[in-house]
C-alpha cells in the first residue's frame, strides 16, 4: 500500500514547484524589450545555459516516462529507440554554430523566417501552421503526463485528472505567454537541476539501496530485458525520431538564440552529451521497477508510461516523493514550454 495518507506533503511540494515556475516568469518578463527578445531572449545565451536547457527539452515527457515504460515491457528496445535521438542531436550540434550565424546576419528567428528568406512569405505562413500544428499536439501530449502525475498525487484530496491538466496549462501557459524565451530558458535550467537531482540521482540512488545493492539488482535482473535486438518496428522508429530530430524547431530556436556560433556549438554539444549520459538511467529505472513494482502494482497507477513516477511512490519516503515528482514534472513541463513558444 502506498502513502496516500501523506500525500498533502509531497502535493505542497508539488504545489510550490509550480509557483516558483510562475514566479520565475514574472521576474524575467521585464527582459522582454523587442520581438527578437520574446523569441530569441534578446541573442544572449551562453554555452552553459544552452546545455542545460537543450538537455531538459529533449528528454520530455515522452523520452523519460515513456522510454521507462518502454523499458519495463520490452528491455533494451528503450535504448535503441532514444539512439537515434543523439545521433541526430550530435549531428545537428555539429552545425548549430552556422546556424547561429545565419540567424544573426539575416534577423532569422525560426525555421518559417528562414524558408521566407528563400521561397517568399507564402512558405513561410504555411510553414508555421504546419510547424505549430504538430507542435500543439506535442504539448497536448505534455499535458496529459502532467496531469496523470498530478492526479497520482493528489486524487486522495480531490485534485481529479481534469483538474490536474488544467493546473498544468495554466502553469507553463503563463510563464511562457508572458515571457517569451527568457521565461523558457531560465525555467529550463531550474527544471535540468530538478531532474538530474531528483530523477535521475534520487530515484536510481534509492532504488539500489531498496534492492540491497548493484549485485542485488543483477541478480534479480530479467535476461530479455538486458539483450540487445533490432526489429522492423525499431528500425521505424530510429528512422522517424532521427528525422524528427533534426527538424526540431525548438533546437533551430536554440541555436538562433546563442549569444555567439562558439556558444551555439558547444552548448547544443554538451546538451545532448548530458541527454545521452541519461538514456542508461532511463533503462535502469525501467527495469528496475520490474523487481520493485511488480504489474499488479503498477496497474494501481495506469499504464506502463506511468512506471516512473509510480517507482518513486513506492520506494522514497514522503518529502522525497514530492521532489521526485516534481523532478518528472520538470522533464515534461520543459518540453511543454519549449514546444509552445515555437508554436506562437
């Protein structure tokens, strides 16, 4: 049985995540002098802002709770599947410093500014609508994992699924419509220090101790989860994230927001070297629920994609639960932002 009695604790946690989220939003509001400011944070990012938040919008809802799910039924097919995502992003980071360098000697803001340079403001209108058209279904799906992680937390006092989405909208719509990429940027470096302390440290950190050790964890692990395979499904997918990756509108706009090519370059190279850095963790995590929450259990809290958060309910202790959770809500809300402002 999980804590429920004591979830009001790790809910105010959660709770004063989110207003600190807001908060942030309001403070930088006041950079916000010109178009190219709310787009592109005025051109002034350095290499290590970048990192952390290129790093925080890659993983996203998608590449940590789904990937985990992944994981806990299928094993090694969640690796294969995130590979493709850093061969693209290496690739793109690689030309990130020239993209930077037509972004400021043509005023470019986007991928649309870009096509418009070329082929007319026609292109660029359709383009956008495009752009915006499957970058709204992204944060739709951003929503959904927000709102079953609030939900999770806090239906013991009444906070329905409904309600949780609609907190989460409010949320990152705010921070983001008010502030533009500033807003994005620098909630994206609070969420990177949320998740890699408390997702991708905490939650795996504890899960050993839970089991009794790394040999502990070996010895229960199961042998299919741990073989490496490629089948047509995952030679599909590997072909349509590697695409979708280097198309991403929301690491053109990173890269047109660098405060210089050097800066573009290193920043969109170490984001992706930290993404990279968590693909075994989200591996482990999902495998290791395998041993810590068993099916029966993990059907309390919905569908595989929900191992994650579920793994931290079982095994943390209350105060710890909280920051966990809002460490997951840091990956998805990151993502959430960064594929909104893309969008306007």
């Amino acid at each position: 049985m999980v804590h429920n009695q004591l979830h009001a604790i790790d809910l105010i946690i959660i709770a004063a995540y989110l207003i600190s989220m807001v908060l942030i939003g309001v403070v930088v509001v006041k950079k916000v002098q010109s178009m190219d400011d709310y787009y592109l944070g005025g051109r002034s990012f350095g290499p290590l802002v970048l990192m952390a938040t290129v790093c925080a919008t890659i993983i996203g809802g998608s590449g940590l709770m789904g990937r985990a799910g992944v994981a806990y039924s299928s094993g090694f097919k969640a690796i294969m599947t995130a590979l493709p995502y850093l061969l693209g992003m290496f690739i793109f980071s690689g030309f990130a410093g020239r993209i930077s360098a037509v972004g400021t000697t043509f005023h470019v803001t986007s991928i649309p500014d870009l096509f418009e340079q070329r082929f007319g403001k026609t292109t660029k209108v359709i383009l956008g609508c495009l752009i915006a058209f499957t970058m709204m279904g992204t944060v739709a799906s951003q929503v959904t994992a927000t709102a079953t992680i609030i939900n999770m937390l806090g239906n013991e006092i009444g906070i329905s699924y409904e309600m949780g989405a609609l907190i989460a909208c409010v949320v990152f719509i705010v921070y983001t419509a008010t502030s533009g990429l500033f807003g994005v940027i620098y909630t994206d470096v609070f969420q990177f220090v949320m998740l890699i302390l408390f997702v991708y440290i905490l939650i795996p950190s504890a899960s050993l101790v839970k089991l009794g050790g790394l040999s502990a964890f070996l010895e229960g692990l199961a042998p299919e989860l741990a073989k490496p395979y490629l089948d047509g499904g995952i030679v599909g997918d590997i072909i349509t994230y590697f695409v979708f990756t280097l198309a991403g509108a929301e690491m053109w706009q990173r890269a047109f927001a660098a405060k210089s090519q050097k800066a573009a370059k290193e920043g969109l190279f170490l984001g992706t070297l930290a993404y990279g850095l968590t693909i075994p963790l989200v591996w482990f995590m999902g495998v290791v629920a395998h041993q810590l929450v068993p099916a029966e259990k993990l059907a309390q809290y919905g569908s595989t994609d929900a191992v994650v958060p579920a793994l931290a309910i079982e095994i943390l202790p209350v105060g710890l639960t909280g920051l966990a959770l809002a460490g997951i809500l840091s990956v998805i809300m990151s993502t959430a932002d960064s594929y909104l402002i893309v969008s306007v």
